[in-house]
C-alpha cells in the first residue's frame, strides 16, 4: 500500500476508535446519571419512580418546617397548589431556603412517597425561581 | 452633575456607529482595493474604545455617588456598601456585566490596533473590522434590551435594594473581569481567522500573529476559572471546589477548546499543517464563549449561578450566536476547501502527539457539551425536566483526562516530523517505572484505591518527564547547567511551567477527593467533636455588626495533639437591606490541608449546626491554576513575537 495512503488509513481508524470509546462512554454515563424532575402532582399520581435518584420541587409550605431538637434532621412540605410533597433531608439548609420559596430538592423517593433529599439547591438570588419549579406551577394552575 | 447617565448613554450610542462604521469601512476598503477606507480602521477603533471605556466609567462614577435614580445602580447597589464593592457592584447585575464583556473586548480591539502596525497593510484593518462587527452586536444588544443607564425619574428611590450578599467579596472584584479578559481576549484569535478566510492569506502566518493573542487570553481565562473555583470553594460554604454547573462549564468549554487551539496554533505555524482545522477551531473557541455568554445571561438552564433572567434577551443573545457562528462557518465552508497542505509527518512526529492533544481535548470539549445542553435538548423535544449530575462528568472527564496527562507527559520530547520511536521508549521507560512505584509507596499509608493510584503515578509520571526533557537540554560536557538554561527559549519554560501546573492541579485534586474529612454535627456551647487528627470546641457565640449586616459569630477552637492550633470565626450574616442570611465560613489555609467551618442553622439551646471540613491539598488545585497562567503569559513574551513581521 502506499505509505501515505496507510498512514491516513492508521490515522482515521486510530481517531474512529477513539471517538467511539468516547461515545459509549458517553452514553452510558448519561444513562446512569439524568435526573428527572417531578411536581408534586406528578408524584402523587404515582408518576415518579421509588429508589431512583430524582429532582423534585415546588413552594416550601408556610409552617411546614420541622426540625428535630438532636440531631439536624429537617422536614418540609413543597407545593405546587394542587398536591404537596413531604421532603426529609438531613443537615444544613441554604441561607436563601425559606418558606414560601420556590426549591428544588435532589434524591429518592422511599416507599411512604417521601423524597429523602440528598442536595437541597441553593440559589444566589431572592428573584430567581427554578425554572422547573415555575413550569411546575404553571401546569398546576392550567389543570 | 445631573446629565453624567445620559452622557454615558449617548457614549454607547456614538460607541454603536463608530462599531459599525468599523464593521463596514475597513471592509469595503479591503474589497474595493481602497486604501483610504482601510486606514480608517485605526481611529475607528480608538474611537469606539474610548467612548465604550467612558461610559463604563460614567456607571462607575454613578455607584460610587450612589445616584439610585439609575434603575440598575438602584437595583446593586446602597449607601451603606462598602466603597470597594459599589465599584464592582458595576459588572454585580446583567447589564453592567455586558457592558464590562463589550469594555474589555474594546480593550483589546485598541491593543491590537496599537500592535497592528507590525502587520500586512491589509490584515490588521480586516482583523479590527471583524471586531467591529463583534462589538456592533454587542453594542446593539445593551442598547436594545439592557440599557444600564434607565433613569427612574421623577420616583427616586431613598436607597438602593443593595448588592446581592453573595457578590459582596473580593471574589467579585475580580473574578468577573479576568475571566471575560480571557473568554472575549479569544475574540482576537477568532478575529486573525476570519481575516485570513476572508483574505484567502490561509498561510503559517496568521497562526504566528494569534499565538501571543491566544495565549495571553488563555492565561487569563486559566486565572479566571481558579479564581472563579477559589471563590466558589469559601463562599458558598459547602467546601467544594469545582460543581459541574452549567455557568462553570461554560467558562471551562472555552478554555478547554482554547487549549487545543494553543497546540494547534503551534504546528500551523512551526509545520504548515491542520491549517484549516486550526482555523475551524478558533472560530469555535470564540463560539463556545458566546455559547458561555448566553448560558450564563440567559438562565434557561437550572445552576446555582442562575440569577433572575428576561427570557427576551436570551433570544437576542441566541439570535447574536446564531448570526456569528453561523457566518463564520459559512465562511469557512466556502474558503476552507482551498487550503492544502504538502508537508507529511510521521507517526511518532511531534505533529502527531499535538493531533492527539486536539482529539482528546476535543472529544472534552463535546462531552461538557453534551451534557451542559442535555437538559435543554431533553426539555426541546418533550421528553421531560431533567439535570445532569455531577457523576456524569467526573465518570466521562476523568479517563479521558488522564489519558491526555499521559501524552501530555511523552509529546515534549518528540521531534518535529519523525521521531525514532525506540528513543522515546527509552527516555519515558525510567520516569514511568519511578511514578508507578513511588505512587505505589504513598498509597501504602492510605486505604488502596486503583484509580487514584493510577491517577497520582500519572501526575508523578508529566511531573518526572518535564524535568527530564529540561535535564536532557540542559546537561552537556561542554558548557555548564546555567549558561545552557539560560539559552533555551522563554515559550520552553513556558510550557514547563504550564505542564508543571497541571501535574500540581492534579495532584490537589486526587487528594482533596481521597483524604479529605466532613462532618456536619450539631454542636452546643462547650461541646468538643473529633474530625480527622483535630478536635473542634464551640465555645458559643457572639454578636457583631458590620457596615451593612449584623452577624453571629462563632468561635470555634482548634486543637491538635492538645496543642492549639487556631481559633476560627464563622459566621452567619443578617444583610439588613435585602433581610438576606450569608453564611462566611471561617478557613485556616496551609499548604497541606485547609480547615474549613461554615454555620448552619441555630437550633435550641445556643445550639448550632457546624459544618467542618479538612481539605487536603485543595490549595494545590489553584496553586496549578497560577503555574499554567504564569507559563501561558511567559510563553507569549517569547522573543521572537517581539520581531517586526514586516509587510
């Protein structure tokens, strides 16, 4: 074969390989590693999925928070005016939770329909809403 | 002086024509072989920066007199800021960080036409042109929809709501404005392609002028990402470092790409060849900073950097993108087929190792990509609200990572063209036996992990190849160590150094992820808690007021051994202008482990919950960041850019 010809061959299959090592991985760490997100409404009409790493959200209840006297254990509920949710999440809020605002937590569903929350996000700004939080909303008050 | 905001306005204003008069006059000039329309360039360029620079000045004159007439100094700031922070509450909020993106790409626009007279009479006007037609959108895009000069007459408010808390830190000062120097500093790189696509002056010589210009934006792109990280990491008081949010990949999609095109850049110029690839990839390093720009301006993703946002200027910055890369790539669809390149290498040739780095860094690139945009494809098509989490990334980034750390550590010490294969086994046999034993050796003292084994001895392994090639050029007979150290080029230390960095990056990351200690516990006055070697006592806390916040502070007692080894001060800060809660956690920095307390909720009974981290090495991430800019800056001081390239 000629040598240029075979070095351009080597070349291309050295980056096809590559690219398709890097695509399969790719892939499957997607896969693994998407969180849907779920209102209130959505779970309890038994849309979300028990054990599975999620995102939920909604307003945080007036009056709703409990916090444990011992230990740093909190619970609260988040709505979207339709349905509310029961969230358990063990260790430090962010500064900006508070009631009445729009959250998004992270983690599983047990099998009561509580979201045992992993990460409660923090945001930088009073104004900002999650845009999830307000699709969420939306839906709920187009229903 | 009641007319300043309108004067800085009507300065936008004229800055827009002059923009536009430098988009269309340079260019007619060049197509119409007309020289006088071509040498208008220059002044256009003053011109524009110097208005552009005034009214950034006027919003920074107006914060600092506290004029709440103006909605955005209204809206950023109040009396009883700090006066530092005022001056950064300029760039706090979406418009003044427009109009500081548009300030510094002016900036550069006036740099490079001063530095213009070294190029041929026709690129160095096509290049500012280009930039013309950057900065016109721009320009257009603050005066259309986000206008930081909106008075509120005759409702003046008594005071301003107050900068967001969050943003009232050294970390604003300057973490803003080093990173837009590098994200807009790659426009001139993008700038040189175009011209030379329009020029059809497809040559090595495009690739020599951009390189100082890449890699000085790159350096500060690099500052920027670590001081951004830095910031991160104390301010928001979860210990992290780096979070795969959508605002930080897109500052790291640039840089990632900006670093291919570094390399590339350097085998365009030194060998002639992927000279369109090379040319493909500088409009894509500038594309991927608007793409950052709009991510960030927009809010259309969920980040934790989302400030609140007006869905109709993400349209226009879309619409602005859209325009740019689309153009672009016309142009380079239409221009780029002519491009040949005659010159051949081979397989084990230093062009070789560099196509490597451009695959793999591009194959990063994408995959940030991917999975930044996922959400936004998964939400376009119906399919539901999702994120992408932080395991993702580290699950894709990391192998690909090291493999590129792995060439990263062989590719010095290549030769251009063809490079005998058996010498590079031979040099890269005794550094990787040492890295792989020694990595070995450390992780006798700590539980075994393979991956972060593999993962050091492949920082032991750049680490010990760079001071071999730097040992291979230096030693010699003849001549001493020094006399030979001196005389090699300053971009060879250059990329040491930057190599040198990313093995020390390396090295702080693999720790602070395998040998780091967290707690969260509750803690009462008088209650001792064991984390890691050191014993915490929370002694309680007291009440302290600030210029514009009252704060509870904790002090919190640090022993080791018995010994004491400091007395940290968290706080929780009450903002009395915005009724906002701040957490500042307390840090005592060392070069081995950082000790880290942040606050959390007060409970009952004096109680508070504590936050306490022991960071190992975590300063070390940055440290590498410094190194790499260091090495980027002294690489574009090279004394061969310093030579007149003549007509």
């Amino acid at each position: 074969m000629h040598p240029v010809r075979k070095k351009r061959i080597v070349t291309i299959s050295v980056i096809l390989v590559v690219l398709a090592t890097a695509i399969g991985l790719v892939m499957y760490a997607l896969s693994q590693n998407i969180n849907l997100f779920y209102s209130p409404t959505q779970v309890e009409a038994g849309e979300a999925p028990q054990g599975v790493t999620l995102r939920a959200g909604g307003m945080v209840v007036e009056n709703s928070v409990e916090r444990a006297s011992d230990s740093l254990n909190v619970a609260f509920l988040v709505t979207d005016y339709k349905h509310s949710l029961r969230i358990e999440y063990k260790g430090i809020l962010p500064d900006l939770f508070r009631e009445g605002q729009g959250i998004v937590a992270q983690g599983k569903l047990d099998e009561r329909g509580v979201l045992i929350a992993s990460e409660v996000l923090a945001k930088h700004d009073e104004e900002y809403m999650p845009p999830e939080v307000s699709a969420a909303l939306e839906q709920s008050k187009a229903q | 002086m009641m007319m300043l905001p309108e004067i800085g306005h009507y300065a936008l204003i004229l800055a827009m024509m002059f923009a536009l008069a430098l988009a269309v006059l340079p260019m007619v000039g060049y197509l119409q072989r007309n020289a006088i329309l071509l040498v208008t360039a220059k002044p256009l360029t003053y011109l524009m920066a110097t208005l552009t620079c005034t009214s950034f000045v006027i919003l920074a004159i107006a914060f600092a007199q506290d004029d709440f007439s103006i909605l955005y100094v209204s809206q950023h700031s109040n009396s009883l800021l700090p006066i530092w922070y005022k001056i950064s509450a300029v760039w706090g909020g979406h418009e003044g960080s427009l109009l500081l993106w548009i300030t510094i790409l002016c900036i550069w626009a006036a740099t490079l036409a001063y530095k213009s007279d070294s190029l041929p009479n026709s690129t160095g006007p096509v290049v500012l042109s280009v930039l013309g037609i950057v900065a016109t959108g721009f320009l257009a895009f603050i005066l259309f929809t986000s206008s930081p000069f909106i008075r509120l007459l005759p409702d003046t408010p008594a005071d301003g709501v107050d900068l967001n808390p969050l943003l009232q830190d050294i970390g604003l000062i300057v973490h803003p404005p080093m990173l837009y120097m590098g994200y807009v500093g790659f426009s001139v790189a993008f700038a040189f392609a175009i011209a030379a696509l329009i020029t059809g002056n497809l040559n090595a010589s495009w690739a020599r002028w951009a390189r100082p210009w890449t890699n000085v934006s790159w350096a500060f792109l690099t500052l920027g990402i670590a001081l951004g990280s830095w910031w991160a990491y104390y301010e928001l008081g979860w210990g992290g470092w780096w979070f795969w949010d959508p605002v930080e990949n897109a500052s790291l999609m640039p840089w990632l790409a900006g670093t291919a095109l570094i390399h590339s850049l350097a085998v365009t110029e030194k060998r002639g060849v992927f000279k369109s690839w090379t040319v493909l990839l500088a409009i894509f390093t500038f594309s991927l900073s608007l793409l950052g720009t709009f991510l960030v301006r927009s809010g259309v993703l969920t980040s934790v950097h989302a400030f609140a946002a007006d869905p109709t200027r993400g349209v226009f910055i879309l619409a602005l993108l859209v325009l740019i890369i689309g153009s672009s790539l016309l142009l380079y669809a239409l221009r780029a087929s002519q491009v040949k390149s005659q010159v051949s290498f081979g397989l084990t040739g230093r062009e070789s190792w560099l196509l490597i780095n451009n695959i793999l860094l591009t194959i990063l690139t994408l995959t940030v990509l991917l999975g930044t945009l996922y959400p936004l494809i998964f939400d376009a098509l119906n399919l539901g609200k999702i994120s992408v989490g932080a395991p993702y990334f580290n699950a894709v980034f990391s192998p690909i990572a090291l493999l590129l750390i792995v060439f990263m550590g062989i590719a010095p010490l290549s030769k251009w063209h063809n490079t005998k294969g058996a010498l590079l086994w031979r040099a890269s046999a005794l550094p990787a036996v040492l890295a792989v034993s020694l990595s070995a050796f450390v992780f006798t003292f700590h539980s075994f992990d393979w991956y972060m084994w593999l993962s050091f001895a492949i920082a032991l392994w750049l680490f010990f190849m760079c001071v071999r090639d730097w040992l291979d050029k230096v030693l010699s007979k003849r001549q001493s160590i020094w006399t030979r150290a001196r005389k090699l080029p300053r971009h060879y230390y250059g990329m040491q150094l930057a190599h040198l960095g990313v093995a020390v990056s390396l090295v702080g990351v693999i720790f602070v992820s395998l040998n780091s200690t967290e707690a969260v516990v509750r803690m009462a006055p008088g209650e001792r808690v064991m984390v890691g070697d050191y014993e915490f006592e929370f002694l309680g806390t007291r009440h302290v007021e600030g210029p514009n916040y009252t704060a509870d502070t904790a002090v919190i007692n640090v022993y080791q051994d018995g010994q004491s080894v400091a007395q940290m001060l968290p706080q929780k800060r009450l903002y009395q202008a915005r009724r906002q809660m701040m957490t500042e956690a307390a840090l005592n920095p060392g070069f081995t482990r950082d000790l880290y307390i942040s606050l959390g909720e007060p409970l009952d009974n004096g109680a508070w919950g504590v936050r306490i981290y022991i960071k190992s090495f975590v300063r070390w991430i940055w440290l590498g960041g410094i190194l790499m800019m260091a090495g980027g800056l002294l690489a574009a001081w090279d004394k061969r850019y310093r030579r007149k390239t003549g007509a």
